[in-house]
C-alpha cells in the first residue's frame, strides 16, 4: 500500500480530496492484473503532467473475496475494479448497494464501428446495478402454484409443463437507480432522459412519479414538451422526460441521435441495450463504465476477464484507462482527467494499438498492453 490520504465527504455529499488520495484498488481476475498494470502508469503520469509534485495517486491493493473489501471501498467513497468473474462481480455490487451501472455511449475516434457515423452518438446508460430475485421453474411446480391460478382464473391456459419466469422488481430501488439517472443528467447538462422499458415493465410509470414528484421544478414530460410548449423548453425547466419502448430505442438512437441524452433503463432491458450498443460502438474492451451508490463510487473495466490471455501482456486496457480518466473527473482533477483522453486519443490515432485492434485495423503496429500503456503517456 501507497502512503495516501483517505478521500472525506461534506454533509451535502460533495467530496473532500486530499492532494495524495488513497484509493482503492481491485485488479481483477485474468487480464485483469495485465490492464490494471498499464492503467496505474497512465493515471499516475497523467496526474504529474498535469499537476507536477502537487498531487499524486495512492493505491490501496484489494481483494475482491475479502470479506472486508465492501467496508473498506465504502470508507475510501472510491475504488477502481478491474474484470471479475460474473459470480464475485455481483456479489460486491450487492455488498456495496450499489443503485446504478452508468455507461457512456461514446465512440472512441479511431476504432472501428458497425455504424457509418458513430461519432453522432452521444449519450449515457443508467441501469440497474443489481437485479432483482428470480424464480424459474415449471407451471407444475407448488411455488407457482397460486401465480398459474391467477392466469388461469385471467382465462390464459397454462400447460403443466410450462415455463413459468417470476421476477421480484424492487420500487424502491428502481426509483433510486431513475433519481441518480435524473441528477446525472442535470448535473451534465442532458437535456433529453428517456425510461426504457420493456413488455410489463412499469419501469415508464415509476420514472414519471420520480420526476414529477422530486423534478418537477425542473423537468417536464415529453408530451406537453411537444404539446404544450411547441418543443421549446420553458423558462426554469432543464430536463425534457419521455419514454420508449426497448425495441424502438435502438432505431431511433442511430437515425436521430440528438434525442437522446440519458437513458435509462432495468434488468434484461438495460443488459440487452448496453451489449448492443456497446458493441455497435467497437466493443466493451474499449467502453469505460462506472457504478454509484450512497456515498460510494466503482469505476470499473466492461469486458470479461478472459483468462486465456492472462498474464500474456497483450490485453486491451482502454476501458480501464478510460474509467480511470472517469474517476479522475469524480475527483475533480478535470486536467488530469483530459491528459488521459489526450494520450489515449493519440495513440490510437497513430495505430500503435493491441491486438485485438490491430486485426480489425489496416497498417496499425501491434503493441503489447504495457507498450500501448507507454504510447499513451508519450502522447499526453
């Protein structure tokens, strides 16, 4: 462990940063040591471009099945994850109670794309950080038994043999996850939020009660937007809310962009649009991500821990690096934030990018996960 000061928080939430924070540090399962490596490099160089001797990084190394590692990141506020197998991941994310996954829907310029114009799309993913109990089992099991009598009694036939899919969907905690979602979109001048929802989700009512009741100030619905105010945003309004369907906010997200801001959007919805669009947008090797709770903040890898190339040195470590340039933001150090995007930007722009870019790129150099880590800093 880094000498390094713990990061405090005011009564109103805002955060009290040390010039030496101390955070905390999960490098992950896999490839996860290899990115984890090259993105320490990258946040420290980018903080000392930026800042010189004044302020610097401090890590504190976590294990992701310590029992101890949920209190520990929630006294720090911060920490930075690497991939963790699907099990350990959700299992921190419900130690933690964390509300919500955010996801930038940001191309980054150079990669490639399926979309012939992915630098129109601009927009954020809030979803559900943790999801609810499920129960799968057969119509002819007992502890269906009195869900199959009120379908019956509805006159929907239910074959004994039936699949029967009951999913516990918490109020309370998807209207926490559709406030945050609301305060991002303020807090980052988002005009447009638009409630994802799919077939028997009431996704779209509880948002609606959200905004009006706690929004309401600030945020008017979609429909009077048009409606009562010809598309123009009234004097003191800031935030224009609507929904969607799922399967209409993919079409409408390429052909008009512009409307989307901040979606927002719960269980296979919100799993199904982020594997979409992130992969529409180059991959989740490339995407930065993030999830928040009360008082605590994981900026986190995207993609999968892909333990067949564990300690090859050839991993991509962008989505890292970019969730570390996120957390630097978090902090407040946009400067050093900027450095990162700068260096990042650079050194894909010149093709000097890992392997699973430099198949997909015509005349890149192959560059192993350290060297593309250096390339990085030399460009900032």
């Amino acid at each position: 462990m880094q000498s390094g000061q713990v990061i405090a928080q005011h009564e109103d939430g805002s955060l009290i940063v040390p010039d030496h924070p101390l955070i905390p540090v999960l490098a992950g399962d896999g490839v996860g040591p290899d990115v984890w490596a090259a993105t320490a490099r990258v946040l420290e160089a980018a903080v000392a471009a930026a800042y010189g001797s004044s302020r610097a990084l401090a890590w504190l190394p976590l294990d992701a099945g310590d029992a101890g590692t949920p209190a520990a990141i929630r006294a720090h506020r911060v920490a930075l994850k690497g991939p963790l197998a699907p099990a350990t991941d959700a299992a921190l994310r419900r130690a933690l109670e964390l509300q919500a996954i955010v996801r930038p829907l940001r191309w980054q310029p150079g990669t490639p794309s399926a979309l012939a114009h992915p630098e129109a799309v601009d927009a954020i993913l809030v979803r559900d950080a943790v999801g609810g109990a499920a129960l799968d089992c057969t119509a002819a099991d007992p502890a269906v038994a009195s869900v199959v009598e009120a379908l019956t009694e509805q006159g929907q036939a239910v074959p004994p043999g039936a699949r029967v899919d009951v999913r516990l969907v918490d109020k309370a905690a998807t209207q926490q996850m559709i406030r945050r979602a609301l305060q991002l979109a303020l807090d980052a001048g988002r005009e447009r939020v638009t409630l994802v929802h799919g077939a028997g989700d009431r996704l779209r009512d509880w948002g609606y009660e959200v905004a009006q009741r706690d929004f309401g100030a600030v945020a008017v619905a979609e429909s009077d937007f048009h409606a009562d105010f010809g598309g123009v945003l009234p004097a003191g309004k800031r935030l224009v809310v609507g929904a969607r369907a799922v399967d209409d906010v993919l079409p409408g997200l390429l052909a008009t962009p512009a409307d989307f801001g901040v979606l927002v959007a719960r269980g296979e919805a919100g799993a199904h649009l982020e594997a979409t669009c992130t992969t529409l947008l180059g991959g989740p090797w490339l995407t930065a991500g993030a999830a928040y709770g009360d008082g605590v903040a994981l900026f986190e890898a995207t993609h999968d821990p892909d333990p067949r190339a564990a300690g090859q040195d050839a991993a991509n470590p962008t989505s890292l690096i970019r969730s570390g340039a996120l957390l630097l933001r978090h902090l407040g150090w946009t400067e050093a934030a900027e450095k990162v995007e700068r260096g990042l930007a650079a050194a894909i722009a010149r093709k000097t990018v890992t392997a699973d870019l430099h198949a997909r790129l015509t005349g890149a150099t192959l560059r192993s996960c350290s060297a593309f880590g250096s390339d990085i800093i030399e460009n900032m």
